[in-house]
C-alpha cells in the first residue's frame, strides 16, 4: 500500500510502546518533516495530538483536526518507522501547520 507522506498529513500512529512521561497509545499525529525525506526515508517525524489539556504555546498549539479542537504537542515530536502509521486521518490547514511550524521553532530554539 502506498502511502501518501506529504508534510501536513495526519495519520493514526501507534506509539506504543513508550516510558515515562512520552505520550502513549494510538493516536493522532501530524507528519512534519519534509515531504521528500518522509519518502525516501523508513521513518517519519511526527507530532502527536491529543484531546486532552489546554492549549499552551508554544507546547501545546491547538489546531482542527478530524473535526475537532485538538492539541498538537509540539514538545513531544519524535521520528517514528513508517510501520506504526496504521490508515490515513486527514491533512492539516496551512495555518495550523504554520502554528505547529512556530511552536517547534521555538521548543528546538531555532
């Protein structure tokens, strides 16, 4: 199956399993790293999102995703193999991407 790795994505990724405080269990996450590399590459970069808290930027940027509010965890981005990419879940807008862009901007201090 081929799977459409375009920066913006979201897909439903298992990332079990986890330790400690790392944000657990299949979930939402948008794909951030650039389009070539999530295809040339076996891993993606990826940014959770999650239902859960309030938003709190430059951590926790909110976005619509799904039809819902939701957070993006920007302090929680982490390469994943493309093997926990379990289906499809949309395609976030630019502006939301842009939002999520400016936070991980300011969580790597670049």
């Amino acid at each position: 199956m081929e799977l459409n790795l375009n920066r913006g994505n979201v897909f439903w990724v298992n990332l079990d399993s986890t330790k400690g405080a790392e944000i657990a269990k299949p979930r939402p996450c948008v794909l951030v790293g650039a389009t070539p590399i999530n295809r040339a590459r076996r891993t993606v970069v990826v940014v959770p999102l999650s239902t859960g808290g309030k938003p709190r930027p430059p951590l926790a940027v909110p976005v619509l995703c799904l039809e819902r509010n939701v957070i993006a965890v920007c302090d929680q981005i982490r390469a994943v193999d493309k093997t926990r990419l379990v289906k499809a879940a949309g395609i976030l807008s630019s502006d939301d991407l842009e939002a999520i862009d400016e936070g991980l901007r300011q969580v790597l201090a670049v």
